[in-house]
C-alpha cells in the first residue's frame, strides 16, 4: 500500500498490499491445480510432499514448522497422504509421542512425476526466473518481518 495515500484511497481493495498477496496466492493455487490433478494430490499435500523428498524421516512436529502451521492440521492432510499409500506415519522408538513420517516406494516414485512441476509454473508465469526470485525474496523477508512483529506482540 503508498503510504502517500490520502485517507479515502487508502482503503481502496486495490491498494491493500494483503489483497495483492490473497488473489495472487489464489491463482497460483489454481495455477498448480490441475498439474497436481494428475499426481493425485491437492497443494496442501503436495507441500507436505515437497517436505518430505526433502527430509524423509521428519516429524509431524518439524512437518508442521516447516510449513508453517500447528500439528493439529497437519495430522489430517498427512492421514489422507498415508491412507493413498504415499506415507508411512510411524511412532518413535526412542520417544512414542514423538511421529516420524516415511516416504513409500509410491510417494519417492511421485517425486519423478513431479519435476516438471516447477517449469510449468515458470511457464505460466510469465517473468524471467530472476525477477521471480527476486519477488520470492522480497516475500521471505515480509514473511520474516510480519513473524518477528507477531512474536513480539
């Protein structure tokens, strides 16, 4: 949002910086929708996935700090990855509150169908690779800013 904005325009919907972030998240959603269609998975679980071919072994606990949310909604999605037959969640040894989460044969292979995923969405974008990272970047750190501003409160 301009900070220079008189009093009036500044509660335009197209100036709100939070509306700019919504619709844009929502059409990258339907953007991946239908690439994920085909690997049998919606965004929340292919999230969790991307997680998971990056640390097979995690936690729900780490899962869900990974992805930034609380264990309580992470349990259902991670139950419907592992009634598909793409996880295994299994209790600690050396600790059975703790859950670990395991990749099956059918959620490595899922990997492999997937690479193609992040060209698509480079495709449908429609900018260079830099200017996207740059605007990924810039994200990270208003995440980061809005997270410590949070905490603090």
């Amino acid at each position: 949002m301009n900070a220079s904005l008189d009093p009036c325009n500044a509660l335009l919907l197209d100036n709100q910086l939070c509306f700019a972030l919504h619709s844009t998240s929502l059409l990258m959603t339907k953007t991946y929708k239908p690439l994920l269609q085909a690997l049998g998975v919606t965004y929340p679980q292919y999230l969790a996935l991307l997680v998971l071919w990056e640390t097979d072994g995690i936690t729900v606990g780490d899962m869900s700090a990974r992805l930034l949310t609380d264990p309580g909604s992470v349990t259902p999605l991670l139950k419907r990855l592992e009634a598909q037959g793409l996880l295994k969640r299994i209790r600690s040894k050396a600790d059975e509150r703790v859950v670990e989460l395991h990749l099956t044969a059918q959620g490595r292979a899922l990997h492999e169908q997937a690479k193609a995923i992040p060209g698509c969405i480079l495709k449908s974008a429609g900018l260079p690779p830099e200017q996207l990272d740059e605007i990924k970047q810039a994200l990270v750190t208003l995440r980061k800013h809005l997270g410590q501003s949070l905490a603090s409160d």
